[in-house]
C-alpha cells in the first residue's frame, strides 16, 4: 500500500458517519445490487477463448481491475455433433484460469437437447469459477425457472443468470424474467429480434446505426433497459458486428450508455473492448465533479451541502455515487480516498 493510500485508508477509518461505505450509506438495500464490469467479452473458439483470458489478465494489470468478462460460448461455438467436448473445453478453461479471472459461459437454449448436459458439465464441476452462466433464447419467465432447477441439480446453488432477450414475445416479458431473484442481468439479441419479424424490419435494422432509429427496435431496447433498471439487474447492449469500424463501435456503445440506458455492452472481437470501455466511461470533468461531491459529503457526515452556489443532498450523492463507479469498472484513475472504497468492498 503507497503512502498515499496508506493516508487514503486512514481518512476514510476516521470518525462518525464516515466509517461507512458510500455504498451502504447511499444505496441502502440496494448496495448488495449488482455491480459488473461494462463489457462482456464472448469467443467461442478454443484459440481465440484462450486469447481472451490472457487479454483478460493483461488489461487487469494495466487497468487495476478487471475489467471485461469472458464468456465462453457453448452455443455458437460448439460444432454440430461436439456439443459434449465443448463443454468439456470450456469447463477446462475455466477451471485452469487464472485466480482473479472473470469467467462466464453461455450454454445452449433450455429446450435444446445439449441444455441439460452443459448445465450439468460445466456448472456442475466449475461453478466456483465462474462469475454467471449465460442463456440464449429465453421465452418467459417458464425458461429462467427451467434454468435455475437445472442449475440447483448440479450443485451451482449460488450462481447467477444472464438471459437473452431475442424475441418479441421475450421483450413483452422483460419486467417478469428481470423479476426473478437469479437473473443478475438481460441482454439484448439484435439479430435474432429482427429476424423473428420475418422481413417486417429492414436489414439495415441490424446496423450499428439502423439499430438505433428502427422504431421496433428501439422500442426493444427501452423496454429491455427499463426492465433491469426497474429491478437493479444490468442491461447488456447487443453486438455491433462493425468490428473494423473504431469509431462506429465507441459511438454505437456510447448511444448504448447515453441514450438508452445500458450499463454493459457485448464483444465479439478483442479490438472492440477498449471502444466500449472508452464510450462507457464517464468523461473526466464528470470524474473529477463526482468525487470532489463524494468526498464533500463524507466530510459532512452525508448531510446536505452546498457546493458551487448548488445544494446537494444524498440524492445527488447516489447519483455522483454511481459515477465513481462507472469509471472504476472502466479503469478510470480515481484519487486514492475514492479508490480505497474499492479495496474495502
């Protein structure tokens, strides 16, 4: 621990009020609510899934923290007919990764017949390395119940859902699937979606632009992110597969983040996570703004105060809050009294 931090811990263990975490003092109940890194990285191939760990571990020293997810891919990336020796792989790989790594795996759909079978290889064996499971093509609130039995058979008692939103009757259904306890997070399937309206939206709905000014699609995304909001769970935006395109891929997630609500955005190739944690990030005004309030009203025993001919009270607190925690899950340089909230939590 540097001295500053040193200095850091020590104001933060001082006196009154301030021995609490903003978290517990700000978010009440909320503060055991989920907290995720901004990009979910997916690669379904045993090379380039192998990459995406090690890329995992580099980017967690340069940045602090880890700060993208890696999902290893049953669905896509298992080949017709190898379904159970893709299970298998992947249930090594997370096993075999590093202490610290942040592993997922997204499994096939609870009515396809490998379900069962990689719920039960690699939950079953590796549920204390990995962070959730992911599954696809979730209908109704029926389908997360079907996931979490399978889930308890193997033994994962205590792991986490991620769903995937892909149709229009799965959107009608957001509020009640975002609802249930073992769901932490929804995401948006942009191309099944579309493709389940069977031509009524134009291609051009699957694009990084069209995505975000087709009515039926936007609705989609309102109605995904206001699902999770409404329930604590994290909105995860849709793959863009402009994956060349640097600056179509910040300015699709940073219309993801601004406009519609998601704190969480998918990868589909190593060169689009640093755009999305670039776009998700807040900018270093609003940084530099929400730790000076923080610590302003960890000062004042979180009463009102007034900063800059402006009132504050623990509604803006919770607001700037939030703020300070975008950026440490984006690898934002914060102060060291912010930073040890981190390594205390």
């Amino acid at each position: 621990m540097s001295t500053a931090e040193e200095s850091a811990f020590h104001a933060v263990h001082s006196v009154g009020a301030s021995l609490l975490h903003p978290r517990d003092v700000l978010l009440g109940v909320q503060a055991a609510g989920v907290q995720l890194p901004v990009c979910d990285h997916y690669s379904g191939v045993e090379l380039r899934m192998r990459k995406s760990l090690q890329l995992q571990a580099e980017m967690t020293q340069e940045f602090g923290t880890c700060v993208f997810d890696v999902t290893l891919d049953c669905e896509d990336g298992a080949r017709v007919g190898g379904e159970v020796e893709h299970a298998a792989l992947v249930t090594e790989l997370a096993l075999h990764a590093a202490p610290d790594a942040r592993v997922a795996a997204r499994v096939h759909p609870v009515d396809h017949p490998s379900f069962q079978a990689d719920i039960a290889t690699i939950a079953g064996q590796a549920a204390s390395r990995l962070v959730h499971i992911m599954v696809p093509k979730v209908e109704s609130l029926a389908d997360v119940v079907l996931a979490e039995q399978a889930l308890i058979q193997a033994g994962a008692h205590n792991l986490p859902l991620h769903v995937l939103i892909e149709s229009p009757a799965a959107v009608h259904r957001a509020f009640e699937i975002a609802a249930h306890p073992r769901v932490q997070s929804l995401s948006f399937g942009l191309m099944d979606f579309v493709s389940a309206h069977g031509g009524a939206i134009p291609s051009h709905g699957m694009g990084a632009l069209g995505q975000f000014t087709h009515p039926l699609v936007v609705r989609a995304k309102l109605e995904i992110s206001s699902a999770c909001h409404a329930h604590g769970k994290v909105p995860a935006h849709c793959v863009v597969t402009e994956f060349n395109d640097v600056q179509v891929m910040r300015a699709a997630a940073a219309r993801a983040a601004n406009e519609f609500g998601y704190t969480r955005m998918w990868s589909i190739h190593p060169a689009q996570i640093r755009p999305i944690l670039e776009a998700m990030a807040p900018d270093e005004a609003d940084i530099e703004l929400a730790c000076t309030i923080v610590l302003a009203a960890q000062a004042a025993d979180w009463a009102p105060i007034s900063y800059q001919g402006q009132l504050h009270d623990r509604a803006s607190y919770r607001y700037f809050w939030h703020i300070i925690e975008r950026a440490h899950h984006t690898g934002r340089v914060l102060p060291p009294e912010i930073k040890m909230y981190f390594q205390l939590h």
